[in-house]
C-alpha cells in the first residue's frame, strides 16, 4: 500500500488537503461556540437555581451533565447538517449512535475537570466550576471530540459501499 493511501486510511491531510481543513475546523468552531453558549448557559441557569449546592452536594455535576447533553444534541445538528454535511452518507441513526458515543467522551472529560476541582482541590465556586467544567474541560474535551469526529464518525472513507444484493454498506471504519 501506498504512502499517500496509508495517510488517507488514517485520516490525515494528503497533499492540498490542509486548505480544505481549515474551512471545516472553522465551521466546527462555530458549531461548538453555539453549544458552549447553549452549555455555558445553562450549566449556570441549573447550578445557581434548581441545582445549586446549597440545596443538592453533586448538583454542579448534575447540571454539566444536563447542560452538555443538551449542546451535544444541537452540536450533532451542526456538524452533521453543517460541519461535515459533505460527509454524511450514512444511515443517520448509526452516525447519531457514534457521535454521542464520542461526545459522551468529551462530556466526561468535562465532568472530570469539574470533579476534580471541586474534589480533590476544594474548589467549589461558581467562577472555579466554570473555569475547571467550561474552559479546562472545553479545551479538551473539544481537541478530543473533533479528532475523533473528523477520523471516524464524519470520515470521508467510511461511505457506503455497493454490495452484491443492491444493497450499500459501510467502507472501512
């Protein structure tokens, strides 16, 4: 197998490929500041009302997970519809399955970042939650997820292949 064929297997930019990456990472970009506002602010509408610590220990945690969850639904439409729209031609269901699965990874990231400031540093502000859950997590959560997004549940090799029946099936994952 070739170089060139190796790279693109992994998902890399070949030669010429990096001028139309930088279109799709802004476009990522943007999708994801749509869900960090959408996270961002309700994390914090939650933790300062209905799950404020005050009233239940784990509710900042309770409140990421309900925050990001609700981003991850609206970023699924933004980057399967936008983001990625040149990449989706497979069954919807399948692709929803794997990108939740990827962004559960990332929100757990997130929690992580949360619960360790807040556990094992004793970090229990509104503003320390937010830095350790919203800016920490963010950062790694989101190179985590757009890896991830990029080589396997939007790659472009992984189209539906012709099969004998007349049916499609997936390419190499």
């Amino acid at each position: 197998m070739s170089i060139l064929a190796d790279r693109a297997q992994l998902g890399r930019p070949r030669r010429g490929e990096m001028p139309a990456l930088l279109p799709q990472l802004a476009r990522f970009g943007t999708v994801g500041l749509v869900g960090l506002v959408i996270d961002v602010a309700l994390f914090n509408l939650l933790r300062v009302t209905v799950l404020d610590p005050a009233i239940i220990a784990e509710g900042p945690i309770i409140a990421k997970v309900v925050s990001t969850s609700v981003a991850i639904a609206i970023n699924w439409l933004g980057s399967r519809y936008w983001t990625f729209r040149l990449e989706r031609r497979r069954p919807a269901a399948r692709e929803a399955v794997e990108f939740a699965v990827v962004s559960i990874g990332g929100l757990l990231i997130a929690v992580g970042c949360l619960a360790l400031s807040r556990y094992a540093f004793g970090f229990t502000s509104l503003l320390a939650d937010n830095i350790a859950s919203n800016v920490v997590g963010l950062a790694l959560g989101s190179a985590f997820r757009f890896a991830l997004y990029r080589s396997w549940v939007f790659h472009p090799r992984r189209t539906p292949q012709p099969t004998a029946d007349g049916g499609a099936e997936l390419g190499p994952a």
